[in-house]
C-alpha cells in the first residue's frame, strides 16, 4: 500500500499499518479464521500477505459488537416519506 486519494480523504485504509494491523486481521479472519495477515514494509509503503495457519483466530471485540448491534447484516432499504401534516 502506497499514499493514495483514500489516504489523502482519511479512509479507513488509513489507519492501516505494520504497527496498525487489525482491521486486515478481522477482514482476513471473517473469510477464513485460519487466515492470517502478515504485514511488512513502513508505515507509508507496505505489503499484506495472507498467510494460512492450522490455529483459528479468535474473533475480535469489535467484530462481536457488529454482529450482535446488527451492525453486519445492515442493509439499505427503500426510503418512505415521513408522514407529515402541515399546521
């Protein structure tokens, strides 16, 4: 990963480095909990490398939180109009 426009717009991505690494943890794991994210290089120029491990991981805190808010089955539905009356 290199300095691009989501850094420059402070994307999640941006939070991301080799001493910052959890985010890929908990995207790798929810693919796979036998995935593990290796990240190497500097905190403006690094590389992921997605490794699999015989131990699964175990579920992050934040992770748990959006799956018991509902948070991980948000979905978008069609928006209806408040019903209004005009005084």
């Amino acid at each position: 990963m290199r300095p691009s426009p989501a850094h420059e717009d402070e994307a999640w991505i941006s939070l991301v480095s080799p001493v910052a690494d959890l985010p890929l943890q908990a995207i790798v794991a929810a693919v796979d909990p036998h995935l593990r994210a290796e990240v190497s290089g500097t905190e403006t120029d690094w590389t992921v490398r997605v490794v699999e491990t015989d131990t699964a991981a175990k579920e992050l805190p934040e992770v748990e939180v959006c799956k018991f808010s509902g948070g991980a089955s948000f979905e978008f539905e069609d928006r209806k109009s408040l019903p209004l009356t005009v005084v």
